[in-house]
C-alpha cells in the first residue's frame, strides 16, 4: 500500500494458524474498506505464515518477528509499525462482524475528544457458538479519570478497542512489564489522553475456551497478580494524579480481587490444594474483599465437587443462550 490507511488492523499472531484464517476472513468483509491488515507473526512455527500467503490482497501485511517477544513485545511491535489514524489489536480467535471497522471509525470521527472507543462482544466458544455477552455497563463516553477505574470495575474486551495511533505515541516509552496484562496498559494510557467512548453493540465476537491466555491465567491466579500490579502501578502515576483518579486505588484492588473470586472454582482442576492457595493469595493481598456477600457465595460455589460445577456453568451458558434468543 502506497497510501496511508484511516485505520490499522493488527493481528498478533504466535502458532495459531488454525483460527487466523477466521480472524483475517472477517477483516476482508468489512464495509469500511480504509484499512490496513498487519499480520505480526511472532516467530511461529506452525504454517500460519502459509496461511498468511495464500491471500492476495495488497491491504495484507506480514510482520515476522525474528524471535519470539512474547505478548507485550510484539503488540509494542504492532504500535510502532500501524500506519493508520487509528488501530486495533484483533485476537487470532476472535472475529469481527462486517460494520465493525465502519462504525467504530465513525465514532472516532464524531468525538475527537476520546482518545479511544470499546465495544461490546459476544462470547463464542471453540466452534464458533454464542454463550453469552460482555456486560453493559459503560457509558457511550466516560472521561478518563472514572473510566480508568471502569477498566477494573466494568472490564472490557481488547479486541474491541480502537485507539488513536498519535494518542498512543504520545504516552511515553511503551512499558512491556505489563506482559499479558499490556492491554490494560494501553486502556489506562488512553484514559489519560482523552475520554473513552463505548458503543453498547456487539460487533466482535469473543472466543473463549479452555487454552486461550486469559483462562490459562485465570486458573493460575496470575491473572490476579497482574491485573493487581498493574492497579498499584497506574494510580501511582503522576498523570493518574493529575487527571483526579488517584483516590480509586482501593475500589481497582478490590475489584481485582472480586474478578479473582469470580474465576477461583476454575482452579479446581488441579485440586484442593491449588484453590485454597489461590483464595488465600487473594485474601492476603486484598483482605476487605470478603466483607462482599458475592465473596462468600463464590467460595461455597467452588467448594463444590467438580460435576456439579461443571453441570451448574453448563446450566447457566445455556440460560444466557436462551436470554439472547428471546
């Protein structure tokens, strides 16, 4: 492409070749046709570079890092090499609905006081089924200071999130200690260049099944500790004092703890011993979070044996099935 694209579709990408197919399937349909598609394979080696070339379309790019820098690292990649006025980092599994690109462009183009605009999403499974949605909550614009609080409160999907290109070179040197937790970097830099806006419509959708990075984590408890660490490190920077935000560090510590507990039965897996150790990591870094009544009904949850688990997240998929056909 000899000419700068409105926005840049970046598609981080590590021995994945069985679902970028479907990732690069839905950047073709969109409506909006303005964009580049940058591929930014991280040292794979499965065939998702063959996968790569057997599309010919000029708007395509492929990035092949020479060695493997991790999650933070090749998404850094991706910001410093996006042409376009704006860019999103779509998930290899993920997959974006035809007005996706047209409408979130439209949104950046009306408001150029956000720095950002997220979405919402629709859970898929591994075969592509819809089980559930991401929760309303957010506001069609938030200003930075409260929405860097809704990142930990609310949540959001990193798939939906279309960012300003300037507003992310503007921030500072790209931090990638933030590791897998660097999509939450991103949203909180973007809360101190602008507002964030939000649009309550699915337009992704959102695979989640048991290998994908977020689950793996989320079994681990590392998803806790990061998403901690990165509470006690974003409130404390001078430009979080700056825009008034600082006073919400003990309401991100406790969600990030309310979020663990919401995920602490999937620990299960590997027994007792891991879900006990899990719960007490929680309670020593973010004790006030037992004083929720959620907290008490999430442990006894995950007390349960396993096939009642299991039967009881089988009843409550098809519940939310059932509540978005009617």
């Amino acid at each position: 492409m000899t000419t700068r694209p409105r926005i840049t579709v970046a598609v981080p990408n590590y021995n994945t070749a069985h679902w970028l197919p479907g990732a690069i399937d839905s950047v073709l349909a969109q409506r909006f046709a303005d964009f580049e598609l940058l591929v930014l394979d991280n040292a794979s080696t499965d065939d998702s570079l063959a996968v790569v070339a057997r599309y010919d379309d000029p708007r395509i790019v492929c990035h092949v890092n020479e060695r493997n820098l991790g999650f933070a690292g090749n998404i850094r990649v991706g910001c410093e090499r996006a042409r376009g006025d704006y860019v999103i980092f779509l998930g290899t599994d993920d997959i974006l609905l035809p007005d996706f690109l047209d409408e979130m462009v439209a949104f950046l183009d009306a408001e150029p006081g956000c720095s950002m605009v997220h979405g919402a999403a629709a859970w898929i499974d591994a075969e592509g089924r819809r089980f559930g949605r991401s929760d309303p909550g957010w506001a069609r614009i938030t200003p930075g200071a409260e929405a860097m609080l809704g990142a930990f409160r609310d949540g959001f999907c990193f798939t939906t999130m279309v960012m300003r290109t300037a507003a992310i070179r503007a921030t500072g040197p790209f931090d990638e200690r933030w590791r897998e937790v660097i999509d939450l970097w991103l949203f909180c830099r973007m809360c101190l260049a602008g507002d964030i806006g939000h649009l309550d419509r699915i337009l992704v959708e959102y695979r989640i099944h048991p290998q994908a990075m977020s689950q793996v984590m989320g079994r681990s408890n590392l998803m806790f500790r990061r998403q901690l660490a990165a509470a006690r490190e974003c409130f404390a920077w001078p430009g979080t004092a700056a825009i008034g935000a600082a006073h919400h560090l003990r309401e991100a510590e406790l969600q990030c703890a309310r979020t663990a507990f919401e995920v602490l039965h999937t620990s299960r897996g590997e027994g007792y011993g891991r879900y006990f150790a899990s719960m007490a990591e929680i309670l020593r870094e973010v004790p006030a979070v037992l004083l929720r009544p959620a907290t008490w009904a999430r442990i006894g949850f995950g007390l349960l044996p396993r096939p009642a688990i299991e039967a009881l997240a089988r009843l409550r998929a098809r519940r939310a099935v059932a509540r978005q056909d009617a």
